[in-house]
C-alpha cells in the first residue's frame, strides 16, 4: 500500500513540463497520500505473529497478498481518472487494470487526454511489468519474499540473493530504458512520446500516445527499434542477463529464443503473403507490416501499425494464434507462455513417437533454459497440460461472453478475449470509449486472469474465502 501510494505520485514529475496539467495535481494526490497512510495506519497496528496463518499454506497466502496487492494497485491507480472526471468508474478500473496488467486495450482518447494522463498509465504499464513484488523485494525482505517472488509468476531466481536478483532485473530494465528513449528520440520521436513508448514497449504493454499507435508516425527505423525492444521485453530475464555478459552461445541453446524466432519465421511469411493478396500490398509492404504487428501480437505489446478492419481472415488467424502463443515465461508477457507451448509440442511429438517405436526403447526429453540443460519429467508435462487445459477452457467462456456482451461476431470476439486474457492489448474495434461496462468487465477479469497466470488467482479467492468462513465461525461461536 505503501508502494502504490508513491508510484501513483510519480506522474506530478511532468507537471513543470505541462503546467497547463497542474489542475489535475490533487486527483494524483488524494489517492497516493489516502494509500500512504491507510499502509502506514497498517503497519503500525495490524502488524501479527505468523502462527496466527498456520491455517494456510506459504502458496496460499502469498497467492491472497499478490492479489490484494493487485487489486490495491487497480483500485488506487484509477482513482485519478475518476477524481478528474476524465472517465467513468468501470472505465477507470478497465484503464488501470490494462495498464497495470501490461494488456494496452484502452477507451482514452488520446487525442484529448491531458499529457500527466498519458504518462500514468504508460508508468503503471512499465511498473507492472516488474511486479509490485519484484519493486517490494528490492528494499524489504522476509522468510516470505521467496514466496511471493514465486506467487507473482517469477520463476527464476538471477543471483543467490533475492534482493540482488530483483535489483538486477530493474537495473537491466531501467538500463534498456535510457538507451530505447535515446533511439526514438534519435529516429525523431519527441522526448515525451519516446519516454512513454520505450516504457510500453519494454513492458509488453502496448499504451501509446498517439490514435493510430506507433503506425502514425509511419517510420521504418521508429518501427524497427519498437520490435527490439519488444522481443526484449518479451524475453525472459534470465535469458536478458546473459545477453548483457555477452554470453551468446548460451543464450542461442535456451529451448524458448530458438523457439520464438521458429515461431515468427512460420507466421510472418504466411500473415505478409496474405496481407499482399488481400489487400494488394507490395512484397516490402507486406512483410514489413506482418513483421510488426506479428511481432506485437506475440510479444503481448499491443503496437500496431494499422487497422485491422480490413485485414484478411488468413492474417487475423495469425494474429489469433500468437497472441495465445504470447512471450517468453519469466518476463513480462502474457499468454500461453512460449516455453509451455514448446513443451506441449515435444511432449506431444515423443507420445508420437513412442507408439511407433519399440516398447523397449528409452527416451530421457530435456530443453534448454538460460539456466542449462532440463528434464521434461512426468511433474513438468502435467503441470504445462493443466495449464493450457485452463487457459483454453478460459478463452472459451471468455469468447462466448463478448459474442454475448459486444453483440459481435465470434471471430472478432475471438480476437479480443485472446488479446485480452493474453495481455495483449492488440484490439478489432470492440473496445473503444464507446463499449459497454459488461464488456469491460469480462476483459478485465481476463487481463488480471492472465497477468497473474491464472491459479494465483484461483488460490487467492479460495484463501480468501476460507479466511472468511474461519473469520464466521469464530464470530459464530
């Protein structure tokens, strides 16, 4: 609480630049010092023994604590929105949730909105690529910290330390920051909408100051350096940590990079040739739009450079399918996570080739990660089963509701729950300032489904609800 109370604060920074947004300073104000104080307030007199938790699990209650934090960090980040009237209460939780999420889909017209505005949500996006967790651990730690690191879909630990792993991590991200920003600026960006999307961009996220996205500047070299950072964003930060030590060789034999780059090298060309016999786009044209916005849809940022409208089914498929596929795990993408759809396909290729070969013969899987060789045992492949069962069982229902809610068709609706539960933020035309709240609804309970990976979210509500029920049962005896 403390934490979100003075993140929300940091936007006031632009006002010497934009002092035409100085009337929107209390809107920022009053939800950062209520959060400040309410965590103080917190701290001093509910502070308790751990043996008071003995009911629940490390995993259930580290699940109950990122989701509070979460949904302290929606709450408090869309208060500014509604204390200036700029939007409505769904509206700005949709916001907040989006930004927070790293997801992009936005119903701000940006065209319109107060620069202090734009740089809040872009912020939320670049601090919701880290994790409030990951920011926690950098300053205090406790025997839970581990926990909870884990609980918020940080699988790999970069050094011994925790405190050094989560300061590496936002070392390398405020690194990559600083050097994104000089090379928009140097392509031509102003410094404000290049600060902005180098924070998007690095974070998966995908919010953009400008109406047609990065496709209104209509620049090759703006274009090119939005998909490396992109592909750096959507790469595991382990992965990201070798790259700076320059060990090349390692980082070529991870499993999830080969993989990625196999990905794109099958989609790009099949999304370009139909853009170029869709809608009569010469062969640079083609692969230079189905490069970025392929690109986006599987790095979960959410840049695009045109409308979709008019894009051909054989191009929106692909589109479809790579934001499910979604980024690397570990890092700040969404989706189905491109190591867990790579385990699915070698699981699925040895159950093959097992029942063709001979009975006595022994397959021992591994794949690579930034962390060296790994086994893919029974634990692992069932776990990668479990989790794309739920997720697709998820996009399903998710789907049939917007079909149901926007009154669209099922490929649009498709388009925007996978762009929604795969934080994607790549949108069709269903969300616009003009969508309805039962709409918003379902994909923000899709983008905090898919930020926090799912069964977070499930033990979460179930620790809370159990805490409740004991909480009713004391009061009841």
């Amino acid at each position: 609480m403390l934490l979100i109370g003075i993140l929300v604060a940091v936007p006031l920074v632009i006002v010497p630049f934009y002092p035409q947004d100085a009337v929107y300073t209390v809107s920022f104000i009053i939800p950062s010092l209520g959060s400040i104080i309410l965590g103080s307030i917190v701290c001093l007199f509910r502070k308790r023994d751990d043996s008071t938790f003995e009911w629940r699990s490390s995993m259930q209650r580290s699940s109950l604590t990122v989701l509070f934090a979460w949904g302290w960090g929606v709450l408090v980040g869309a208060i500014p929105f509604v204390l200036s009237g700029q939007l409505t209460f769904v509206q700005a939780l949709f916001e907040a949730v989006s930004g927070w999420t790293t997801t992009g889909l936005s119903v701000i017209d940006v065209t319109v909105t107060p620069h202090i505005f734009l740089f809040h949500r872009s912020f939320m996006q670049f601090c919701g690529g880290l994790g409030f967790v990951t920011m926690m651990v950098m300053l205090v730690q406790d025997k839970q910290s581990m926990n909870l690191y884990n609980a918020e879909g940080h699988p790999d630990k970069l050094m011994p330390n925790l405190k050094k792993t989560a300061q590496t991590i936002c070392l390398m991200y405020n690194g990559f920051l600083i050097i994104g920003t000089a090379a928009y600026v140097i392509a031509g960006m102003n410094l404000f909408d290049a600060v902005n999307h180098t924070m998007c961009s690095l974070s998966t996220g995908g919010f953009s100051t400008r109406l047609n996205s990065i496709g209104e500047y209509n620049s090759f070299p703006i274009e090119i350096i939005t998909i490396i950072q992109m592909l750096i964003g959507t790469t595991n930060f382990a992965v990201l940590l070798l790259l700076t030590r320059r060990k090349w060789r390692q980082v070529i034999r991870v499993s999830e990079v080969r993989f990625m780059f196999l990905v794109l090298l099958v989609t790009v060309p099949i999304a370009a040739f139909s853009l170029m016999s869709g809608l009569n786009m010469s062969i640079g044209e083609g692969f230079r739009r189905a490069l970025f916005d392929v690109s986006s849809a599987l790095s979960t940022t959410g840049y695009s450079s045109m409308s979709y409208t008019t894009w051909p089914p054989l191009a929106i498929s692909m589109l479809i399918l790579t934001m499910l596929i979604g980024g690397g795990i570990g890092s700040t993408a969404g989706g189905i996570k491109l190591t867990r759809v790579y385990l699915m396909l070698r699981t699925t290729i040895q159950n093959i080739r097992k029942r063709l070969s001979s009975p006595r013969s022994v397959e021992s899987p591994y794949y690579f990660r930034a962390q060296g060789k790994t086994t893919i045992d029974s634990a692992l492949a069932m776990d990668t089963a479990g989790f794309i069962a739920t997720y697709f069982c998820l996009y399903i229902i998710g789907t049939l509701l917007l079909t149901i809610t926007a009154d669209c068709s099922l490929t649009e609706a498709m388009f925007e729950f996978a762009s929604a539960l795969g934080t994607v933020g790549l949108s069709i035309g269903l969300t616009s300032p003009a969508t309805g709240n039962a709409t918003l609804i379902v994909e923000m309970f899709g983008m905090i489904l898919g930020r926090l990976e799912i069964f977070i979210v499930f033990t979460g509500v179930y620790s809370a609800g159990s805490l409740l029920r004991q909480k009713l049962e004391r009061i009841g005896k």
